[in-house]
C-alpha cells in the first residue's frame, strides 16, 4: 500500500525524503512523487513507474542546475499503490489545492469523495486527477483561513474512510500537519529535526524516539518540536516510545533478497518468540503472564480466529491445535468474509486475531466487531505499536523483526509458534495437558529452531529442484490435517512470487474434483508428516501419478515410505506431527523463491500486491 514520509528540520529535504520512500518500497507501489517547501515555494515532482525513476529526473534537474527549485528543508513524499484513477504521473501524489499552495500526501481510501468531488465542483473547484485523495487538498483550501491546523480540523469532519496524511502548505512553511484513520503513520522525533513515516524502517537513520499516532490523532511538527492534538483540535499530551531494534535488521545483511534474508532469520526469529515464553524452573512451564493471559481466558466457550491471507493460514493451524491440545471449539474465518456475515457472538467467546502488520483493514474491522458484541481479544502480530496491538485487550508479539518481503516467512512461522504456546497453555489450564507432558511439548517446541536451521543447510536440493521445475504450469500441494494448512500456505506462497497457478488440496477431496486437472503439465508436491496418514498419502500420490504429474514429497528424515512411490522426496527432522507446520512449510517456501528467481522476477515485490493492505 502507499508509504507516506515527510521532513522538516535543517539538512535538504530531497535526499531524506527519498531515502525514507526506498525504505518504504516493500509496501508495493506504482508511482512515487514529492513536494519540497523552500524559497521558491512549493515545488513537486512526480513520476509513474519505480522511486528510481523519480530519483533520476530529480539528479538531471540538479545535475543541470536547475535543481536550486527542489532545494528546501522540509517536504512530503509518496509512494502511491493505485485505487482510484490508474498509475500515472497526474494521479501520483502530492496533490494540491486549485492554487498550489497546499500538498497533500495520503494512505488509504476516501469512500464520499465522489460526493465531496460533485459538492466542491458545484463551489468551483476544477479537478486534475481521477484520485480520491485531491478533494482531500481542495476540502482544506475551502476551509483555510491563516491556519493549517484549523483548516485541517474542519476537512476532516467531512471525510468519510481511512487516512494517513501528511500536509503541507506555502504559507506556513514552519510546519507539516500529519494525521491518521485506520491508515499508519508514525512519528520520529530527532534533535533539530522532525519527521513522518508509513513506517519506523524509514525513521530509523535519523532517530528512534517514534509516536505512534492513535486514530483521528493530529501531529503538527515543527523543526524543534511535536505538538499533538485530538479531532477537535484541542492540544493533548501524548507518551513517545523507543525503537530497540536496529536499521540492519531492516535491510538485505548480504542477502540477494529479503524473502531469502527472512527465511534464513527463521531459527532465530523461533528462539527470539519462544524463550521469553518459557519459565525453566523445576519442570519446564509456559509464561504467558507478560502479557496477562490467566486462568479466566480459559473459561471461554469457545475461540475464534479471524485473520487474512498467510496469518488465515497459521489460523488453520491454530483451529487444529486447540482442538488437539486443549478439547475447545475453534471457528476460523476469513477477515474479510467475517466483517460481512452474519455471526453469532456469545459472551463467552474469545477472539484470536492475527495480523503480521497490525494493519489490515479486513483484520481490523473483524476485530472490532468483536469488540463491539463484548468478546476479548488476544492479538499476535509483529509489529509493536499497530493499531492491532493498541486495540486488542492482550497482545502477543511474535518478535521476528521486520518483515519487508511482501511474501510472509519469518512471520508465519512464529505466528505458529505464538498459537502452540497459547493452544498449549489453554490445554495445561482446562486440565487436557498434564504439568508433565507440557514439559515435554515445551522440549519439542525448543527443538524447532535447531530443526529449520537443519532443513536450510539443506535448501541448494530445493533449489536444484526449483531449476528443473520453475517452468511448471500448474503445481498443487497436497495436505491432510496440519498438512493441509500448509498446502495453503505453500500454494500462496508459489502464486505470490513465482506467479505459477498453485492450488492446496485436501488430499481426501482430489477425488471429489481437482483430481479432473491432473495431467502431464502438473507438479503435486505431497505434504507428508501426520504419521497416521501416510497409507491414505500414499494412495493420493499414486493416483496423480497414474495420471501422469510429477511428484515430490515432504516428510520426515527417518521416514522411507514414499521414497519408491514420488519422484523427490524433501526431508524435515523429526519433531511432533502436529508442530511440523513450522518445519514443512521452509521447502515450501525456498522451492517459491527459487523458483521466482528462475523465472527473472522480483521475489520482494511481486506484481499487484502490497506488503500492508489497508484498504478493502
Ligand atoms: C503473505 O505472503 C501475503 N502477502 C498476505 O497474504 C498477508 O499475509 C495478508 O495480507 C495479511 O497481512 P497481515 O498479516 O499483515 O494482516
């Protein structure tokens, strides 16, 4: 989605704020642009296509010398992912009011624009863009007086949707107005210079003292300061928070890709989620009470996990080890289907929501309509100070540090973590798991990380599969129980980088239908590792292979049983069937890289999507 940055304070705005739109980059985009406030006025550029275009036809006009325009220290710039109007250098933001004065930058989606576009038309207004976002510049001229923040005040009372904004205007060149509604936006407060982002990645070269702006929360920077306000415009006091990790962790560290960066961060990330968690005293016992998980948790009814895309995926998971370790109902829908439905609440539910960013716009309406029917909620997401996190009556942070890649790894698999824990101490509170066995589940759990280092040390056989394979038209992954859910994953990972057609079956449904598909041209890579199941695996595989797809099978080191029936078999250490989710899923996602590699494409930016989706 848009990446939203702005500056003010003494160095020159032009390489800051396209420092900070590259560290933006992962969010996905089409078109970036700046506005730049100094002694000419205001000045934007614009450009459709990659920030390296914009950085280009920015270094021409001051190689040329003409550049002394785009010379100012403060400004706003923009990476847009179009919604409204096409990728175009006229719909790319900034975008200005009729006289030029004001520069709006913004995130998210005005849903009356068409009402406030025909209502600002019939006042005169002539528009030049087929965005949303332009009534937002021409609503704060019709309400500007002298005071941006009072204009801004008013603007805001007419608009309907979500917003991320970052505002600036010729006449107050002292100044940016920054706000938000269900868009992000941060805040970093350096010394003698101030700045917004989308993102703390793009703060952290110049400070780690961030805002992290509630909904509706209006910041006014100024070079020396941070002055906070509510809707009304009333001045409010608002807590700074310090950014512990560091830039290095946002960048490739050597890697050819961050999604090949993150996979490989994912021991660690394990380690970094689990043993926080984990009290080593006599018998070993999971730690919940950091985040204020206690017994009256454990009286609900029954749980519900609503969440998109891959955190759905780790949802599936998440619905099979509560049933499995703690004997509860579990419910587990798509954000985005449940915002719509009809649900059926009770008092004693409790909700599960799970989001990498804490963003989502789907995740976030799920959630509170949750909150609205009086249901508690346990966020897990990794992103400390989202609006998930603020929102949620307890949160579990997976502590996998940033995610850029638009493809989740690192992410999902301590998502998965985060739910065995909770599953698991669920269980050990209703009485299903007894202090002993959860000591054992606990060992298993600590295990994992030495695991998937394992299976990396291992990844050049994927990747010498993926270069006999890439050019598969159609690749389905097969799964029962646990290995179903990663089916999903693993097919959503492969159609996101690779753009291969990949679908998840249960495998006991291929008859039922997809079976129909399987010819020549198919790859059907096998999930294989709930051990009560391999027979009934085995029988699916025979009959795709009777049907002439190639096949691959991902089970366990000590296991033989598939090595006469599929073509290559991907081999994970041992652990307990219902915890190889975490383990199986690695192949799955090394085979989707390689193979987005093989085929010349950008695994960190795959076409059409964005890392942060918070628009419908
Ligand atoms: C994952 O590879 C995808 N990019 C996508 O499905 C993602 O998981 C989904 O958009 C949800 O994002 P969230 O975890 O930040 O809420």
């Amino acid at each position: 989605m848009c990446g939203i940055v702005g500056y003010i304070g003494t160095e020159e705005a032009v390489p800051v704020l396209l420092n900070g739109l590259k560290k933006l980059e992962y969010r996905g985009y089409d078109s970036a642009g700046i506005a730049v406030l100094g002694k000419p006025g205001l000045v934007i550029r614009k450009s459709k296509g990659a920030l390296k275009q914009l950085e280009e036809k920015v270094a021409a006009e001051l190689k040329t010398g003409d550049g002394a325009s785009l010379s100012g220290a403060m400004g706003i710039g923009h990476t847009r992912w179009a919604t409204h109007g096409e990728p175009s250098d006229i719909n790319s933001h900034p975008h200005t009011d009729v006289s030029g004065k004001i520069a709006v930058v913004h995130n998210g989606i005005i849903e009356n624009h068409g009402k406030l576009k025909a209502w600002l038309e019939a006042h005169g207004v002539i528009f030049r863009s087929e965005t949303d976002t332009e009534v937002i510049a021409h609503l704060i001229d019709f309400h500007y007086n002298g005071d941006l923040l009072l204009a801004v005040v008013e603007a805001l009372k007419r608009l309907e949707g979500s917003y991320a904004l970052g505002i600036i205007c010729e006449n107050n060149p002292d100044r940016i107005v920054a706000v938000r509604k269900e868009s992000p936006l941060v805040v970093g407060s350096g010394r003698g210079e101030n700045l917004i982002a989308s993102d703390v990645p793009a703060l952290l070269e110049y400070t780690r003292e961030v805002y992290y702006l509630e909904d509706r929360e209006i910041a006014v920077l100024y070079r020396d300061r941070v002055e906070f306000y509510n809707e009304e415009g009333q001045g409010c006091k608002k807590e700074s928070s310090h950014v512990d990790w560091d830039v290095s962790a946002a960048e490739k560290g050597g890697y050819e890709h961050f999604m090949l960066k993150e996979i490989h961060e994912q021991p660690k990330a394990l380690i970094n989620t689990l043993r926080p968690r984990i009290k080593t005293y006599a018998v070993k016992s999971i730690n919940l009470e950091e985040i204020g998980f206690d017994g009256s948790w454990v009286e609900a009814n029954r749980v519900v996990i609503t969440a998109c895309g891959t955190a759905w995926h780790a949802g599936m998971i998440g619905k099979y080890a509560f049933e499995h370790f703690a004997r509860i109902p579990v419910d587990v829908d798509i954000a985005s289907e449940y915002r719509y439905r009809n649900p059926v609440f009770n008092p004693r539910d409790i909700f599960i929501i799970i989001s990498q960013s804490g963003e989502t716009a789907d995740t976030l309406a799920a959630m509170r309509m949750a909150r609205k029917s009086g249901a508690r909620i346990i966020a897990i997401t990794n992103v400390v100070g989202s609006t998930l996190a603020r929102e949620a009556d307890l949160v579990m942070y997976t502590w996998a540090g940033p995610e850029i890649a638009v493809a989740s790894t690192k992410a999902f698999t301590t998502q998965l973590l985060c739910i065995y824990l909770i599953a698991l101490q669920f269980g050990f509170l209703r009485g299903t798991i007894g202090g002993d066995v959860l000591a054992d589940y606990i060992d298993a759990l600590e295990n994992l990380s030495a695991y998937a280092a394992r299976i990396l040390d291992g990844k050049e056989n994927i990747q010498r599969f993926a270069s006999r394979q890439f050019n598969k038209s159609k690749v389905f992954f097969l799964g029962r129980l646990f290995d179903y859910a990663v089916s999903l994953e693993s097919a959503l990972k492969l159609k996101e980088v690779s753009y291969t057609h990949s679908e998840a079956f249960a495998a006991g449904e291929l008859k039922h239908g997809p079976i129909a598909l399987v010819d020549e041209s198919t790859l059907v890579v096998a999930l294989c590792t709930q051990s009560s199941l391999f027979d009934k695996m085995d029988s699916n595989i025979k009959e795709v292979k009777a049907r002439g797809a190639a096949t691959a099978a991902i089970t366990y080191e000590d296991v033989d049983y598939f090595d006469k029936t599929v073509d290559e078999v991907f081999r994970i250490p041992h652990t307990l069937d219902s915890f190889t989710p975490i383990l199986s899923v690695i192949p799955c996602q090394l085979y989707a890289y390689y193979c987005a590699v093989q085929r010349g494409l950008d695994p960190d930016k795959p076409r059409n999507l964005a890392k942060s989706v918070t628009v419908e």
